[in-house]
C-alpha cells in the first residue's frame, strides 16, 4: 500500500523529480478527499437540499424543474459543491504541506494560526449568509411585484444563487485575515488605515455593491459586516503591529 507523500521539513531540500513526485501525490489525495466528499454528499443529497430550501418564504414550496434531467444534474451540482466544502480542509492541508519548506519555521506558527481563525471566520460568513442575509434577499425577490408575474422559483437558479451568496458572504468575512496579512507584509500600515477611514468605508460600499445579489437587501446584507469587519480590522492590525514592536524591541536587547 502507497504511503501518503512526506512533509518535508523547514528547509530540508529536494530535487526537482522528487518536488514533482510529491506534487502528483499531493494532487491525486486531494482528487481523492474531493471523490469521497462528493460521494458522502451525494448520499445525503436530499437533506443538504432541504436544507437550503430552508430559507424559502413558508408557502413558497419546493423549486421546480423544467426538463428531463435537471433534478438529477441538479442534485449532482450541489452534491459537488458540498463535497468540495468537506474535501477543502484535506486539500488546503496538502497545499500547505508542500509549500511549508519554504516557509521559515519561526514563521510557521503565524501561518497555521492565519489559517484557523481563517476557518472560523468563513464558517461564521456562511451563517451568517444562511441565517441573516439568505431569508431576508429570497423574500424580498420573490414578493417583488408578484401581482405582475407568475413567479416559479427554478431549482438550478435558486441553488445556484444561494451558493453564489453563502459563498460571497463567506469571502467577506475573509477581510480582517486579507488586511492583517497586508499590514505584516508592510504593504499597509494601521496609520493609515485609520487616516483613510471614510476611503476605506467607500471601497466597502463598491465591494459590497460588486458582490453577487443584485438586490438592495442582498447588498445592503453585505455591506453591514463589511464595515464591521474593516473596522475590527483596523484594531486588530493596530494590536499585531504593538505587538510585532515589542517582540523586535525584545530582540535587539538581548544578548
């Protein structure tokens, strides 16, 4: 039986054959978590579909479909999205174990921190999508002008919008990591991000206003933790930065 490729470590060095041997290796575990994700997903395919019918008006009923075999490409497509979601921790972990050589080890520690708190703010972006930003968007389009429309709800539409949206939603919430990264790499600095407040706020309302949800509900959904967040990211940054100063000051004065 072929064992899992080795993590080299910090440093250690390879030939090139061997950096592409694990490559492939790497590629063909990440194929494999992406198989068995799906495989899983689609066994429990018509709960994950309740589920995301879910935030629906009561009444509306479920999605239709309109040809042959569009419930059964349908129920593939969202069994392939969730079961990328369940394969991405195998596949970011892969990809982080063949690119931490290069990382310095003392550095090491920041990244894999970077990437938990990275993880727990996209599981937040998408609650807070299901539960806040999904009910109140599918309400507002589906009751808009309905004495002028026969409004049907199309299955593949409808679940493609509401992944497009929990995804968005979940991207958003990656802002505090996409900033404090910025501001360790001395791209930005707190000085700034906090002089240029009202610019910031106004490159938000764009995002917020670029992001997918064509409707004001939607946008406006979004644009409530992009402040937020921006806000929180300023601080956060300006902690990070006191903190990397005392750690160098601490560095220089010993012996």
């Amino acid at each position: 039986m072929k064992r899992l490729p080795r993590r080299l470590l910090s440093g250690e060095e390879a030939t090139l054959v061997e950096h592409l041997d694990e490559l492939r290796a790497r590629i063909f575990v990440s194929l494999g978590a992406l198989a068995i994700g799906f495989a899983v997903a689609f066994v429990f395919h018509r709960h994950l579909l309740h589920w995301l019918n879910a935030p629906l008006p009561e009444g509306r009923g479920n999605p239709v479909t309109l040809g042959v075999a569009e419930p059964f490409l349908t129920a593939m497509k969202v069994s392939l999205m969730a079961g990328f979601a369940l394969a991405l921790p195998v596949v970011l972990w892969q990809l982080w174990s063949f690119l931490a050589p290069a990382v310095e080890a003392h550095a090491e520690r920041l990244v894999l921190t970077f990437v938990a708190v990275a993880t727990l703010l996209l599981v937040a972006g998408v609650a807070f999508g299901y539960f806040l930003v999904l009910p109140k968007a599918i309400s507002f389009l589906t009751n808009f002008d309905q004495n002028q429309f026969n409004i049907q709800i199309r299955a593949k539409d409808y679940y493609s919008f509401v992944l497009t949206v929990l995804f968005a939603v979940g991207l958003v919430f990656e802002l505090p990591i996409f900033i404090l990264a910025l501001v360790r790499l001395d791209v930005l600095t707190t000085q700034t991000l906090r002089s240029n407040r009202r610019l910031g706020y106004f490159i938000v309302a764009v995002v917020a206003v670029l992001l997918p949800g064509i409707d004001p509900v939607t946008t406006t959904m979004e644009a409530i933790p992009l402040v937020a967040l921006y806000e929180a990211s300023i601080w956060l940054a300006v902690l990070m930065e006191r903190r990397t100063a005392r750690t160098e000051a601490a560095s220089l004065t010993e012996p």
